[in-house]
C-alpha cells in the first residue's frame, strides 16, 4: 500500500509541476534561462522588389504641422525695423530643402496674395518673378526679409538700393503686419528658395 501511494503522490507531483509550468515557455537549464523560440519576434523580413534586390528604406515624410517654428512670433515689421543692417538670416537651413516646409511655405505666400503679383509659382506676372537669377536689390535673406516686410520704399530709406533689373518694374509694397508672425516670412522664403529655377552655380545665400 505504501508504494502504491508513493507512486501516486509522484503522479501528482508531476503534473502539479506540469501545470504550473503550462504558463511560460521559459525553463532553466543550470543557471541558464532557456527561452522558447515562441517567445522571441521575428526579426521583420527587409522589403524585397521584384527583381530580388532589397529596396532601400524609406524615411517617414515630414507634414508642416510637425516642422516647429524657429523664428519669433514677432510682426515681421517689427523685426526688420529693430534688427541692425544685415544680420537677418533665416533660421530653416537650405542645406537639405524639406519638401515639406516648402510646401508650408507655399501656402503662407498664396494666403496673403503673394501669387496676385508674382505668379502662384513665384514665376512672375505684373511684378518680377521670384524664380529666376535677377534679384533687384540683392538675393541675400536680410534684403528679402526687408524688401517683403517693409516693402521697397522703406528699404531704400535702410540704406539698400537696387542691384539688379527686371522688364516688370514696380514698388513692392510693405507685408510686414499682413504676414502675422517673423516664422511666417521665413517660411514664405524658404519657399522662394525651394522654387529656384536658375543655375545651381549662381546660388548665393
């Protein structure tokens, strides 16, 4: 009776330990931990074209509303009329143009009529293209910003005359209280600079 018992309680041992252990995959092995291949993710299989060769991995597009602002949310007005004579630079690097805030920018310059004068591209209509190697007084960011917030007369009065000359000539007129905030302006420049369709070699800010 003894050893009848003794095999039971072994019985019951056993799949008392098996039902404990139904619960993970994992078992130890002396002082190793032995994970169960159900448990470790497949590693994700890399994206394959038709012709078998790896395709290369594409970076997650950027939207305007995930750009942060870099510049203040002053009038561009003010800034220009506090900032010393050339030292406005915008803060969005053209290093690497992001289409993206191109596209930020695009939507600033047709929300204030920009496309009314100079062409919903920027490629000119009853005033001067903006697209092209002929900047009128300059093609750095300092002269743009001042030239579009306070308009050509104001800038004269600055100290910046005009460098260069179109077939379409005419005052451009102050933005710089229409435009609501500095990071506005510098949006609608990178914009400008993103739609450059002269020669590469002729780039000068």
């Amino acid at each position: 009776m003894k050893f009848r018992n003794a095999g039971l309680v072994a019985i019951l041992s056993i799949a008392f330990i098996a039902a404990c252990n139904a619960g993970t995959n994992n078992s130890e092995v002396g002082n190793k931990v032995i994970v169960a291949a159900t448990d470790v993710a497949p590693a994700a299989e890399p994206a394959v074209g038709a012709d078998g060769f790896r395709l290369p991995e594409q970076k997650k597009k950027s939207t305007a509303a995930e750009i942060p602002a870099l510049g203040s949310d002053k009038s561009p007005h003010d800034v220009a009329m506090a900032a010393a004579k050339g030292t406005l630079k915008n803060p969005y690097s053209y290093k690497t143009m992001d289409p993206a805030l191109v596209e930020a920018g695009k939507k600033k310059y047709m929300s204030v009529s920009c496309n009314g004068c100079h062409g919903g591209n920027g490629g000119g209509g009853m005033c001067p293209p903006l697209s092209n190697e002929t900047w009128v007084y300059g093609a750095d960011d300092d002269t743009l910003f001042r030239l579009v917030a306070l308009g050509s007369d104001e800038l004269q009065k600055q100290g910046y005359t005009r460098k260069g000359r179109e077939n379409v000539v005419g005052p451009m007129p102050p933005h710089g209280k229409i435009l609501k905030t500095e990071d506005d302006l510098w949006r609608v420049i990178y914009f400008i600079r993103g739609n450059f369709r002269g020669d590469a070699k002729n780039i000068s800010w």
